[in-house]
C-alpha cells in the first residue's frame, strides 16, 4: 500500500456502538486516519459486511494446541482434574522440538486468524530443550513462535516466561524442567525481543512470571523490577487461583491467598494481566478490579479442565477490566470464547445478558467491544476499537451470510455469539492487509501440511 485507502462498510463496531454506513480510512502504515458514519461509498472500497474490531487473543500456550482432544480420557482410577491433566501435558510437551513448535504455533495463528482474533498473546514457558538445558540460543523458542506468527501474519505479544518452583515451597519436578531458565536468562530473552521489535510493528514484549506457585513473591517483584525498569509499559501476566487446590495450599504456606498475596506484594496496575482469577473472594475482586489491570479470561479452556466459574458479575460491579484468551486452544474463535463466557454466568446466576449493561443492551456486542479494548490493553497493542490512531485489526462478516438477513445492528453483534452460523467471519485484516480473505489464508495449505506431518511423527 502506498497511498491511504478508506474501506467502506455498511456497518461498523465504534466505539459508541454500531453504526450505519461508516468510511474508514487507513494510512498506508495500517493506522486507522479518519472515521465517518452515515458516509456515501464514493470511490471507497466496499468491504463484504459489517466490520467490528479485530479480537485480542489475550493468552495462549500455542504448544497445547497439538494436544485439544488429546486429554479427554478417563483414567483407571478416575481421578481425572486439572492436576491430572497437567501431568498429560507434561508429558506430551517432553519431546517438542523447535521445529515441531513452530509448524504447531503457524497452524493455531490461522486457526485463530480465521476465529476473529488479530493478535495472540504467548505466554511463553516452554523455553528449554528437551532436556532442560537452555538451547544455544535461549530464545530458540521464542523465535519459533514469532516465525509461526509472521508466517500467519497475526499480530503478536510475546510473554517469556519466569518458572522456578514447582509449587508452593517445592522443588520442580521433571515434567517442569523445560520450563526453568534463570531469570537473567529470561531477561535477556526479552531484551533480544525488544530489539527484534524495533523493526517489527506487530510485536509487542512483556514478561510472564508463570504463577505464584513458580516464583516467590520476592522472585517476581525483582523480575517485574528489571522488566519494567527496561520498558515502563511493558505487560506483565501471571496465572493466579484457578483451581481451589491453589488457593488452599498458598493460604497453609504463606497466610494469604493467591489474589490476596500479589495485590499485597507488587505494584499492580492496569499494564497487569492476571489470568484465570477463577477463585478469589470479595475483598480480592474488588480489589483487583480497583487496580484497573485486566482479567485474563478463557472460558472455553476453563471449562474443559473443570476450573470453576469466573465472578464476573463481582468483577463487572466493581468495574473490572476482563479479555479473553484461547489459552489451551481447545476453541480458537472469539465468539464462541465470549458465548462460553456467557453462558457460565446464565447456567450460574439463572439469568440471561450478563454481559450486556445498560449503555449496551446488546450481550454479544457488549461482550465483544468490551474484551477486545480490554485484551489490546493486556496484549500492548494499539488496537481494540475502530477509532482514529488504532491499528486497523479488523474483523469483516460476510453480508450475504443467509444468517444476517434483514439483521441490523446490535443484532449483528448477537448473531455472531450467539446464533449459529459458521463462516460468519469473512475477512480479517491486521495492519490494514487482508490476511483472511473469503475465509481463507494464502498459506493455509503448506501450513496445514506441514502440522499434520508434525503431528503424525508425534503421535506414532
Ligand atoms: C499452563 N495452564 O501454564 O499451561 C497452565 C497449566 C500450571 C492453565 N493454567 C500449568 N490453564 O498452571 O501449572
Ligand atoms: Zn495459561
């Protein structure tokens, strides 16, 4: 592109909500310069249908995405948890190399691509070969997951991850071994990242202390120190209460529970992400919504290992930040990310538009605006709305879809949660550049290949 384009949509998400007839016009650097509604095509470029803002996929472990379906069997003694399934993932992670790494994380940027997401946020842990030494270059991994990205053309935060426990006041075990680079070594991953972003304006580079059950408070507060010390705005994400068992065993070791304890110890604020958030009380959502970071959500991935319901009407009340995530990849596409959330709350609280407030009736696209502006905020991508100054990652639904006949609207935004229609999800553009088009990727065909001969070796 060398001159500024204006798209052209019969319908967009703005920020204000939906409107008619919107002109967008995007610089030849994928900033989006002017928007207009109730404006005339003219000379624009139609888009296909309504547009909405490109979903933030605000936590992945792109790995697991090999495993989705691979984790659903009974074991002898049926004792089948989140901490039984750990140990299946250990296991199958044991033999990854860099290469099937990448060829697993290219086919999940599609796959998520193609989902309405427009960025991905790794959180990265899988950093050590395959006996637990770093590689030659620590950040082999990284760059793996950053080549798979590139190749899909999805926009991208990289997290590299800090593991030094393997639980409260426990050493780690053997399947946690790939996880353990020190922490200068984690640094100077991020540090080799940022250089690498300098000349790449689809990635963005954060830390991710792993849990309050890998690093001790003491460990995390140093690291976040050194992180933030290098880039102020940096995003820091870690996993807290997501299962009981966690919240028990901080309370017996340290007197506190997990939300409780890192409110109490770090300096968290609105460039946080904390995922999962699944267990805390009270006092903790209202403190941690207070604190403006963000909940890491990802319902579908919460639900298939047996987490627990998020409080989200808690949350919402004390005006709580929350994204989504695809986390294990067990779902790749954002709506159905945010009907999963939904219809937890609804099966919980025997109501129905949780989502939605009074501002915006609308559950699918309350749902929606909301996670997208949120997750861009976790991920650090200037994204999340079609407003002048954001990237244009957008979303564009296929108009002539049978199931948005005669629908305006709000009733765009709940059709594409709520109702039943696959290939709502037409085209999707990062940075201004079609990267879906017509529900297809350009490389879809060599990427898929290349996994399925990955997963036939791993799998034989
Ligand atoms: C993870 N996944 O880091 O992949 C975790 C499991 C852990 C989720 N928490 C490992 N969903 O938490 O120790
Ligand atoms: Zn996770």
């Amino acid at each position: 592109m060398t001159d500024r384009t204006t798209l052209h949509a019969p319908w967009a998400l703005l920020p204000g909500g939906w409107a008619r007839d919107v002109a967008i016009t995007v610089a030849p650097d994928g900033t989006i310069g002017a928007v207009a509604a109730d404006a005339p095509c003219g000379s624009a470029v139609p888009l296909a249908g309504p547009v909405l803002p490109g979903m933030t996929n605000l936590h992945s472990h792109a790995f697991q995405y090999a495993m989705a379906g691979l984790a659903e069997t009974r074991s002898p003694s049926g004792e089948d948890h989140f901490w039984s399934w750990r140990e299946t993932m250990y296991r199958f992670l044991a033999r990854l190399t860099p290469d099937d790494v990448e060829a697993i994380a290219a086919q999940l940027c599609v796959a998520l691509l193609k989902g309405g997401f427009t960025a991905v946020v790794e959180f990265h842990y899988l950093q050590a070969d395959i006996a637990g030494a770093p590689y030659a270059d620590p950040a082999e991994m990284a760059w793996r997951i950053l080549a798979a990205a590139r190749q899909a053309g999805i926009a991208r935060t990289i997290l590299p991850s800090l593991y030094r426990h393997g639980g409260f006041g426990r050493p780690p075990g053997e399947g946690q071994r790939r996880f353990l680079l020190p922490a200068e070594s984690v640094l100077d991953i991020i540090a080799a990242l940022r250089r690498e972003a300098a000349s790449d304006p689809l990635l963005r580079v954060g830390a991710a202390p792993h849990s309050l059950r890998a690093v001790t408070v003491e460990e995390l507060g140093a690291f976040a120190a050194a992180v933030r010390r290098a880039d102020p705005a940096a995003p820091l994400h870690i996993h807290a209460a997501e299962q009981p068992r966690e919240v028990e065993e901080c309370r017996a070791t340290t007197g506190q529970r997990p939300v409780e304890r890192l409110l109490a110890h770090l300096p968290v604020d609105r460039r946080w992400c904390v995922v999962h958030a699944t267990h805390m009380d009270a006092a903790e959502t209202a403190a941690l919504a207070a604190t403006g970071a963000v909940a890491g959500l990802c319902p579908t991935t919460e639900g298939n290992l047996g987490d627990g319901v998020f409080p989200f009407l808690g949350w919402r009340a004390a005006g709580g930040a929350f994204g989504i995530g695809t986390d294990s990849h067990v779902g790749t596409d954002a709506a159905g990310e945010l009907r999963m959330l939904e219809y937890a709350q609804r099966l919980r609280h025997l109501r129905r538009a949780v989502g939605a407030s009074p501002e915006q009736p609308s559950s699918g696209t309350a749902l929606w605006s909301a996670a997208a502006s949120s997750g861009a905020q976790a991920a650090a991508q200037p994204t999340g709305a079609i407003a002048p100054g954001r990237r244009a990652d957008l979303v564009v639904l296929d108009g002539a879809h049978p199931m948005l006949a005669g629908r305006d609207g709000a009733a765009i935004g709940d059709t594409l949660v709520f109702a039943p229609a696959p290939g709502l999800v037409r085209d999707v553009h990062v940075a201004g550049r079609r990267v879906i088009v017509a529900g297809h990727h350009a490389d879809e065909e060599a990427i898929a290949t290349r996994f399925a001969v990955t997963m036939r070796c791993l799998l034989a």
